[in-house]
C-alpha cells in the first residue's frame, strides 16, 4: 500500500498527539516535522520517530507531501493554511482557524477555488456518544430542543502564574476562553442539535488582571515551575470566564459557561439537551456515558457499546463496549474520515468532518460574543 505522506507543524501539546493519530491510520506516514527553526525540528523528529525535520517553508516545496496539519498558536494559521493551499496540499488546521473574520472568509475561498480538503480540528465531535446524540436527535428520539445548557470549565489558568502565549491577543486574538473552548462548545451545540445560533448575549471576567509572565519559553501544559525572579508582571486583557445567552433559530434558548479558572475542572465540557421527549446530558471527561432523562419512564444510562449505538455513531467505535475511549481516539476518527477525501483527491460535497466553513462559522459566531460583551447587549449572528 502506497502511504500518504504527511507534515506536522508544530509539536507543542496538540502536534503530537496528531502525530499519535495519524499512526493509528494505516494509509498515512508522517513524513515530515516542521518547527520554529531547524535545530528544534530536528530535535523533536529524533524524539518522535520521523524522518525529516525542518522549517515551514522548505517544506512546502517538497512535491511528496500531500497534506500538511497546522498545529502552531492561532496567530499563525491563515497564513500557513494559505501557503499550504497554494502549494496546492491538503490542509488539516487547529482550531481556531484564523484570528479575523475576514482571514477565514479568505481562507473559505481559497479552499473552495482550489478544491482541496480542509478540515478544521473540532475533534470533540468525535467522541462515539456525540454521534450518537446527534443521530438519536435525527431520528427524533429528543424531540423539538426546548433549551440547552453548555459549560466548559479548565484549571490550567487558574493560578497568577499560570502563564501561555494564549494570554497574548496577538498571538492568541480577542478572545480566550471563549474562542480557545467556548468553540468546542458552540461548534458541538450546533453540531449536535442541528441548530443555528442566531443572537447572542455575553458578559465577560478577567479573574486575574494582570498575570506574571515567565521570562523563559514554556509549553502548553507542561507543568514545568520557575523561580520568582524568572516571572514579570503583565496586563490581561481576554476573558478568564464568560457567561453567553443564546437565541436558535427554533425560537427557544440556551446558555453557555466557559471558564480557564475553575480549581479542579481539568478539561470538562458539559452539556444537557432537553427536548420534548427526552434530556440528553453528556460530558468530556466521562465521555462513555450518556444520560437521558425521561418524564414518564424510568431515567436511563447508555454506555458505549456497538451492539447499543445506532450504525452511524457505530462507526466511531473502536474497542467493543466497557473498553473505554476518549480524547486520542477522536483524532485517529476524525482523520479516517478526512483522508477518505485526501484518498479521493478532493473536498467532498457535503464532508461529514469539520471544515474551513465550519472554522468560519466559530469565528463568526466567536466575533459577535465579543462584540456584546463590549456593547453589553444582544447581538445578531
Ligand atoms: N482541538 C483541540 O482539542 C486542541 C487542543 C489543544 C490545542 N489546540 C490548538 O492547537 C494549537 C496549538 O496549541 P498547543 O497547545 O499545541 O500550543 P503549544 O504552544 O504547546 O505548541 C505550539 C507549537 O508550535 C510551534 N511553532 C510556533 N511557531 C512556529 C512556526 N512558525 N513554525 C513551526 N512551528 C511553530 C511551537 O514551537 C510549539 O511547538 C492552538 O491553535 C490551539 O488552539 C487544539
């Protein structure tokens, strides 16, 4: 079997565990690491097992890459995703997918005029028990939505030390924990009802209002620890928490919590559907379970098990029932279904994976957030 070559750039927290994804796929060889300079790429090749190692640009001009996965801060991903598509390769790009509005309506075009893939990396989406939220509110067993109630809670930032290139809007943009998380969240809101968002009404904190910033470069998540005098003391200006009230188009309402700065929430995302004949709840960090709440019968527990799942959300299973499966998995699901279309050389009509105008839309949705926080009032999508 002839493998499509691959190129990772950037190996901080999400790169490698493209990388561990990617592998899991048996068409696919990651070829080539791309980092900040080519010392650093090399070092993270040896360590991660790949052949070739060096900077952005010099790949581009090897023909053998076929597709290239963007995992660098957010400020970089227009224009590494634009380069890429006029390399004419296949783009695979983290979340969000530009930092301006007007970057990803570029990028949405450009996608769409070349005709390769593009796919942005809402992998949250592929827990098996997403899909099989969505396809039992296909089938109609929730009902009309009458409200939902999101949360995403982290505790990475919790502490004044806390310290990340997301806490810089130029490398990070506008928002925070609304556009680091809170686009998991909305993304999967409308992913999963079939919903549209139509207005927004948003009110932000910034917990810590000024953050002490280490004078030395350290990783997303690393839990590595300084000296004091190794910090220096910086203003915030993006939201640490923010609460959003939402309008869907069915006429009824919801509302989503995001915060960085709740002791204890490692990395939870919660969310409740409650419809006409049944509630839907389901979390990240049990993301095997589902509960669903009935009125006139007896409450039920599903748990991920193929002979229980509907076929479509079937397919996302990978282990048989009990054999638990969570964040690393979604990645290795989500590329099977985009490189199905790398396979067939082109963006499909309709992808069934998250793409460029699905990033657009986050940003969309994302920028408006931002603009009733400011204004403190409603505003339309
Ligand atoms: N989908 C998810 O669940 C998920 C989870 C975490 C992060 N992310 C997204 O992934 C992106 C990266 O986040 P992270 O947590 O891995 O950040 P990180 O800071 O841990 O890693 C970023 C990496 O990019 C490298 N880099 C920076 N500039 C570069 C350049 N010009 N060329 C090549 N490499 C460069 C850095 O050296 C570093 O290795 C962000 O956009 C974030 O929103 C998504």
């Amino acid at each position: 079997m002839e493998k499509i070559k691959v190129a990772v750039v950037g190996t901080g927290f999400i790169g490698p565990a493209h990388i561990e994804a990617l592998r899991r796929n048996p068409n696919i060889e990651v070829a080539t690491l791309c980092e900040v300079n080519e010392e650093l790429a090399k070092e993270k090749a040896a360590l991660l097992g790949i052949e070739k190692a060096m900077v952005f640009e010099d790949m581009l001009k090897d023909e053998e890459i076929k597709v290239v996965h963007i995992c660098t801060p957010n400020f970089l991903h227009y224009s590494q995703s634009k380069a890429v598509l006029e390399a004419g390769k296949h783009v695979v790009c983290e979340k969000p997918l530009a930092t301006k509005i007007e970057e990803a309506e570029e990028l949405v075009a450009l996608a769409e005029k070349t005709g390769l893939v593009n796919a942005v990396h809402f992998n949250l989406r592929y827990y098996p028990m997403v899909r099989q939220m969505k396809t039992m509110r296909e089938s109609g067993e929730l009902g009309d939505i009458y409200s939902i109630m999101g949360s995403y809670l982290q505790d990475w930032l919790f502490l004044q030390t806390d310290y990340n290139w997301r806490l810089e809007p130029d490398k990070s943009g506008d928002s925070r924990a609304i556009a680091d998380i809170g686009s998991h969240l909305l993304d999967l809101t409308e992913y999963v009802t079939g919903l549209k968002i139509t207005e927004v009404m948003a009110d932000f904190s910034t917990v810590h209002k000024t953050r002490l910033k280490p004078l030395k470069a350290i990783e997303t998540y690393s839990g590595k620890s300084l000296a004091p005098s190794d910090y220096e003391e910086v203003p915030i200006n993006t939201e640490d928490h923010a609460t959003v009230m939402l309008r869907f188009d069915n006429g009824n309402k919801g509302s989503v919590t995001v915060s960085q700065v709740n002791a204890g929430r490692k990395n939870r995302l919660n969310i409740e559907i409650a419809g006409s004949k049944a509630n839907f709840e389901w979390c990240s960090e049990k993301p095997n379970e589902m509960w669903i709440g009935k009125r006139e019968t007896a409450n039920q527990h599903l748990m991920k098990d193929p002979s229980l799942f509907n076929a479509e959300a079937g397919k996302l299973i990978g282990f048989p029932g009990g054999h638990n499966e969570g964040f690393p998995d979604t990645s290795k699901q989500m590329f099977k279904e985009v490189y199905a279309a790398v396979v067939e050389g082109k963006q499909p009509e309709k992808p069934s994976y998250p793409t460029f105008a699905d990033g657009h839309r986050e940003l969309l949705i994302c920028e408006r957030i931002i603009e009733s926080h400011k204004k403190q009032a409603w505003v339309k999508i």
